[in-house]
C-alpha cells in the first residue's frame, strides 16, 4: 500500500520561501510522474504543481514562476519549492502520484502539512 508523508508546513510572513516535502512509502518514485495539491480551507483540493511528459512540470496559474517541483529518487520524496508566498497560498498541501494531464492516481492521501501566509 503507497503512503504519503508530508512535512515542512509552517506558518510564514508573505514574502517567505518555504521548502514542503513528501516522502512516499510502498512504491518507488522512479518511473511515474508526481503532482503536489492544496486544499484551501473551505475550498476544493486543486493541483498546485505536477510532473508530465519526460518529468517536465506544469503549474496552476496562481503559482506559475513561484513554484518548483522537484525529486530526489534515492530518498523516495518529492519537494515543491515556494517562493515570494502570498497569503493566497494558505492551505494543506498534499502529494500524490499522477501526471498534470492524468490527475491523482491514488484515492488513499496522506495527511498533508498545513501552510500559513500571514502578516
């Protein structure tokens, strides 16, 4: 069974970068595209950042230019860098397997690791 474990979420003034992690247990990150999610207090979970075609990346247009989406295979965990946050950017952030195109394949989330944009 895949689990995910994400970590890294803090509360931030806006501005700040912030460095959210996911590490997967139960199946290898290699040879599958990974999407990071937010969930908005009260909203939908909407895909933030996911890996398509040869691993390159798409964004939503709210985080465009801001967010980065990377991997490190040998520790089985996907990253999503966030720079110059806004308080647009509060929520929970989860991760899953599944391409921009595909959406998330596993019904199963983690927990998630809550993001705080305030002055």
């Amino acid at each position: 069974q895949v689990h995910f474990m994400e970590s890294g979420g803090t509360s931030v003034e806006p501005g700040t970068s912030l460095t959210l992690s996911c590490t997967i247990t139960g199946r290898s990150v290699r040879g599958a595209a990974w999407g990071r999610y937010r969930q908005a207090e009260g909203q939908a979970r909407e895909t933030v950042a996911a890996e398509g075609n040869l691993w390159v990346a798409s964004y939503a247009a709210s985080v465009g230019g801001r967010f980065s989406i990377f991997r490190d295979n040998a520790a089985n965990t996907v990253f999503l860098r966030m720079n110059n946050l806004t308080v647009q950017d509060t929520g929970r952030y989860y991760c899953n397997m599944g391409s921009w195109g595909d959406g998330p394949v596993y019904t199963s989330w983690g927990r998630g690791t809550h993001v705080t944009v305030s002055s």
